[in-house]
C-alpha cells in the first residue's frame, strides 16, 4: 500500500513543474508583436544564390520543370507541400521559406502580417503577357502595389450524376434550396473549408436581393448569418464534406453522393474514368445562373527570404509560357500566361479550362480573406475568424 | 609519449570511477539524467507550450497571436453551444467504443489464457497483433471502401433488403472499436494468464454454475485489467481526428482542434484541454479500481 501514496505526490509535483514553466512562458513571451508592412522590392534580380525553398499546393512544384530550372539558374529547388491555405501560411510565418503559391484566402492574411513582401514585377519579364484580367486583383494587389504573380485559376463547379440528378440542375438551388436539396438527403457533396460560406453568399446575392449582397467575402452581419443559416439548413442533406480530391473522386464514383461542388479537376478525372458524370453546360456559359466561387493562385515573396534572386527566377520560370501549360495540365486549371495556350499538349486544352474565355470568368467570384474593413469605411464586415467559428458551428 | 598519454586517460577514468563510488545517488542521477531531461523539457515541456497558448488570443485583422493572458477561449468553448455537443459527442462515442470492445475482447482472450493449445495461443497472439503492423490509414481507407454506397457491406445485406450504416457516427463507432480491440484484448488475456485454474475448479467443486464463477470470482479478478484495457480504447478515441473525418460528416475534438489548430492556435489549445482534463478524472477512478496495482 505503500505504493499508493506516491502517484498523488508525483502528480502533483508535474502540475506543479508545469505551472512554473507555463508562467516562465507567459513572462517572456508578451514582447514580439510585429506586423510592418512589409519591406522593400527588389530593384534588380543579381546572381542565384544557390538554392530555393518553396511552399506550393501538390501539383505545382514538380520535377518536370524544377530540373531544368535548377540547370538554368543553378537554384536548387525544395518544396513543402501544403494542403490548405491555413497551412500555407501558417509555414510562412516560420520565415523559412522563400515564397508561397497562395490562394486569395490565404494573401491578404501574409500581407496584413507583413509575411510577404511587394513584388516588383518589371523584374519579371513573362508577367506582360498574362492574361490582364488576372492582373490588380484583391486578391494580389493590396494598396497598389503588387504582391506577387498570377499562377492560374479555376473556378468551383456544379457537377452531378447523370442517371440520379434529373432534370439537369442550372442553378445552385439544387444543393442550397431546402426544399429542392432535400430530393437529394444524404447525397449531396460540400466542400470541408469556412470558405464555402461564399459559396451560400453567391446564391443569396442572387435570391435575396434584399440582403444587399455585393461581395460574397465582405459580408456584414447580417448577411453572413443568412449564409451561415441556409448552410447550417443543407447540413441534414450533406453526404459528404470533402477537402481532398481524391476523396470527392471516390465518393462520387462509389455513388455515395451524387450532385455537389467541385473543381474542374475532380470533374475531368471522373468524365476520363467515364462516370456518368455532368457539370454546368457551356449553353449557361459552364457556370449556373448565379455564378460560382473560385480561385486564383499567386506566387509571392517571403519578407524574410534568403533567396530573393532565385525566388524572382521561379517567379519568371513558373509563368513562362512553355512551363505555366506544363503546370497548369499537370493540375487541372486554366493557365495564368496567355502565351501558355499555344504550348499545351492536348490542343483544346486551354478552351476546356476557358483559359481565354474573360466571359466566364466575370461570373467567378474568387477567393478572398474576409477581413473586417471590407471598403465601405465601416469595418463591420465578419472577418476570417468569425467565418472559422461558424463554419464549426454550422458542421455541429 | 604514447604510455604517457594512456596513464593520463586511465587516471582520468580512475577520477570518474571514483567519484561515483559509494555515491549510489549521483550514479542513479546520472544515469537517468538524460531520459528524464528528455521528458521533463521535450515532452511535459511542448505540452506546457501548447497549454501556456490557450489563455492567448488571436488578432482578428493579421490572425497573428497575442500573447496575453485571457480566458476568452474558455469563454467561447462554454458559452457556444457547439463546442459542448462536440465534446459530448466524443465522450460518448469514447465510452461507447470501450465497452463494445471489452465485450467482445472478453471472450477471446478468455479463450486465448484458459483454452487454447500453446499452439493456437501463439497463432492468435500473433493474429491480433497482426492489424497494428499495418499504416492505420490503409485500415480506415480499408473501411470506407466496405462502408460505402456500392461496398461489400451494402452488397452483403441487399439480398435481405437492407442497407448498411453508410458512412457517419455508427461508421466512427464501428471502425474505432475495430483499431483498438488488440489494446483491450492484450491486458485482458494478461490479467486472466494471472488467475490460477485452482481457483476456477474451486469455484466449480464448490458447485457455483459457469455464470456465478464468473461474476464471483473471474470478474472481479480481471477487473483492473479491463480497466487497464479502457484507458487505451478510451484515450485513443477521445483524441483521434482521421477517422471521424474519412467516415463521417460529425465533429469530434480532434477535428476541430484539427481545424483550428493553424488559424486560432489558442482556441485549439484550450480545447486540447478538454481531453486532458477528461483524462486524469479518467485515470483517477482507474486507480481507485486498482487499474496501477501490477505496473
């Protein structure tokens, strides 16, 4: 028994050794604040310095065009791949790397924390000639000034399974609408991230005028809890909450969902599998009546990069026409350099992703990071974190 | 020069050899220096860290943390209704877990420690451990191929016109008591290895039936090693996020750290306390019901 006394002591004396360290912590911890706007451009690209540390989605980073680049510049390319946006830049924060290809939910939060720096974009010869729509965007260009280059864009379909959704949906309505989304209970496939509530933004812009909607990612409290309150409704009919794609692929391929949003990827890897599968038509101009979320990749600058000169090269290397079609088949977009359409393998290549079609993409609202001053002077729009919560609370 | 310089060295081992000598505690502190060092600064230290950051904040415009101290993110996890379901959720799904597989871990360690051939034990120890040998992901994939709309469980069970659970709660509660049965099986058979067969035929010559040898005399002998048992499944369950997140649409705690863990690294924190504190009241009942007396 006398064993038994002991455990208790022990406990204590780890609570105890704990609380001392949390404090030590707690002490020198409350005294490195940074958020400077970032540091200068780069007035000239000089000699490589040898090596490139990269954070990229999958797919954009891959051996077929960092080896040549590496034998051109002598920049020895690394990448770390990340799975989502917060991830991204959650990894620029380490200032390890030096530069990101970020989505526009992740830019505005690496500008805002001064992780990024400008771009001066004179120095990067290849960025004339792509596509002008992609250029000075909210989602690249902050105060104006540039903050990184266009890599390509894609926007979120409606695609759904020809033999269970019938008549052929043209509208989000299909999945959002209770009444209508509830034919398809326990079918229907959503995408896992707080940004979807854009996607619900989209379709009450649309629907409920009265809400004044403009921008799905400035939305002030009262609009966001429409959004929040019609996903929180098409919960019940939700099979499927996807992140990956290859989870999406399997889930419609094993017909446990049959009608949702997806991206132009998931939807060509099903039609070459030859699902019965079906996305938005070209007669409603690909997208459904209201239009669509999507999103457009950019390649920014780490304020804290030890390579800025082989990081301006990849800059250059990655939109140059031969390379952007490169990536841009090896994932599945549309390609940001509009000499890119002429180097593609596969000849209709560029007509199937709308790569030149500016008609389509006015209709695709892409990805931004919800911030509080949204431009109408008021700073009373729901920032990144409140769409975070909620999209806790509308998964339940 | 060269015996020279080994005098030298012999001398100087000579030095250590006798400082340590008839210093029982300096050898035993030195001999433990490292591993302890190693648990007190990376382990109880990293823990430290993270829970020193659930009484920070996030700056809503960067989402850069600020490091003072405040309960806000207890605040939210008390006061927003979700996060009470969610934590309730998987203490339940947690409880549910343990019990299923004491139920059917039960009967085949029994079977394992008092019936089975040296042989037979030997090919069931090794087929329990079996599954722990492969990547758990290959096992949950394995389950979400079984699970789903056109998969085998659907087609086993169409010819008598019904359906599986497809994939949701019933599919977390069915995968996770089949990745942690081994850890409830293996004390269970230990705690019955220990429980001489005299007593059992005791039991018998005293003319109790099967069913009261059990309740009177092995239950109460293996209890502690089912408990032992639970803390595995229990705590395994409580903190797992992959399998909720391939084969349902629910959250559970370790989702939704999962998911806040890089935007709101405070509230993920105070969260991740949640299972923590859930625990040790865990471990204490445990020991009350002599789950620690053999370790």
């Amino acid at each position: 028994m006398r064993t038994q006394a002991h455990p208790v002591r022990a406990a204590w004396l780890v609570i105890a050794g704990l609380l001392a360290v949390m404090l030590l912590l707690a002490g020198c911890g409350s005294s490195d604040d940074s958020s400077s706007g970032g540091g200068e451009e780069l007035t000239k690209v000089g000699k490589g310095e040898g090596s490139l540390s990269l954070i990229s989605w999958a797919g954009y980073v891959e051996p077929e065009w960092t080896k040549p680049f590496e034998q051109k510049t002598g920049c020895k390319v690394s990448d770390k791949v990340a799975g989502t946006s917060d991830e991204m830049v959650q990894l620029m924060r380490t200032g390890q790397y030096d530069g990101v290809s970020a989505s526009g939910n992740a830019s505005a939060r690496l500008v805002d924390g001064g992780d990024v720096d400008p771009v001066n974009v004179s120095l990067v010869p290849n960025y004339k000639t792509i596509f002008s729509e992609l250029k000075d965007q909210p989602y690249n260009t902050f105060d104006g000034v540039h903050y990184g280059i266009p890599h390509g864009r894609g926007a979120n379909l409606l695609m759904w399974n020809v033999n269970d959704v019938k008549p052929a949906p043209t509208s989000w309505s299909v999945i959002l609408d209770p009444k209508e989304a509830a034919k398809y209970k326990g079918k229907i496939s959503a995408y896992d991230d707080p940004i979807y509530i854009a996607d619900a933004a989209v379709y009450l812009k649309a629907h409920e005028p009265s809400l004044g909607i403009e921008n799905p990612y400035e939305l002030n409290e009262e609009q966001f809890n429409a959004a929040v309150d019609l996903l929180k409704e098409q919960r019940s009919n939700v099979g499927e909450y996807w992140s990956e794609a290859a989870k999406q692929i399997s889930a419609f391929a094993n017909g446990d969902v049959q009608v949702g949003t997806t991206w132009q990827y998931q939807y060509f890897e099903l039609l070459g599998a030859s699902e019965p599968i079906a996305a938005s038509p070209a007669s409603q101009g690909f997208l459904p009546k209201e239009g669509a979320t999507g999103w457009s990749d950019t390649w920014m600058i780490s304020s804290q990069a030890k390579h800025p000169n082989c990081m301006y090269m990849w800059m250059d290397w990655i939109v140059s026409p031969k390379v952007n079609a490169e990536v841009a088949q090896f994932f599945g977009e549309a390609p940001a350099q509009s000499l890119a359409c002429e180097h593609t393998e596969e000849k209709n290549f560029c007509a199937k992703y709308h790569a030149e079609n500016p008609a389509f993409w006015k209709r695709v609202y892409f990805w931004e990071t919800p911030v509080s001053e949204c431009g109408n002077g008021e700073n009373d729009c729901m920032n990144y974190n409140d769409w975070l919560q909620a999209w806790t609370a509308i998964k339940g | 020069m060269a015996s020279e310089a080994a005098v030298e060295r012999r001398s100087a081992g000579h030095r250590l050899a006798d400082l340590f000598h008839g210093r029982p505690r300096l050898q035993v502190g030195a001999l433990l220096a490292g591993p302890v060092g190693w648990l007190v600064i990376g382990y109880l230290g990293s823990l430290a860290v993270l829970l020193i950051a659930a009484f920070w904040t996030v700056s809503p415009l960067s989402g850069e943390l600020t490091r003072s101290l405040s309960l806000e993110n207890f605040e939210t996890l008390v006061n927003e209704p979700v996060y009470r379901d969610v934590i309730w959720r998987t203490v339940r799904i947690a409880a549910l877990v343990t019990i299923t597989d004491a139920i059917l871990a039960f009967p085949i360690a029994f079977y394992m420690a008092k019936i089975a051939s040296r042989r037979g034990k030997a090919i069931l120890v090794v087929a329990i451990l079996l599954p722990l040998w492969s990547s758990y992901l290959v096992k949950v994939y394995a389950w979400r191929t079984l699970l789903s709309s056109g998969g085998i469980i659907n087609w086993a069970l169409e010819p008598f016109g019904l359906h599986g659970p497809g994939f949701g709660i019933t599919a977390v509660w069915l995968v996770m008591s089949y990745l942690w049965l081994p850890y409830m099986i293996l004390p269970i058979y230990a705690g019955l290895e220990r429980i001489p067969d005299s007593l059992i035929s005791a039991s018998e010559d005293l003319g109790a039936s099967p069913f009261t040898t059990f309740r009177r005399v092995i239950l109460p002998l293996v209890f502690p090693a089912v408990v032992a048992g639970s803390i595995f499944t229990f705590s395994l369950t409580l903190g797992d996020f992959i399998t909720p997140k391939l084969v349902s649409n629910s959250q559970f705690i370790g989702t939704v750290v999962f998911n806040n863990f890089v935007t709101n690294l405070p509230l993920a924190s105070a969260l991740a306390m949640v299972p923590i504190v859930v625990m040790i009241a865990y471990l204490l009942v445990a020991r009350r019901l002599g789950a620690f007396e053999h370790i």
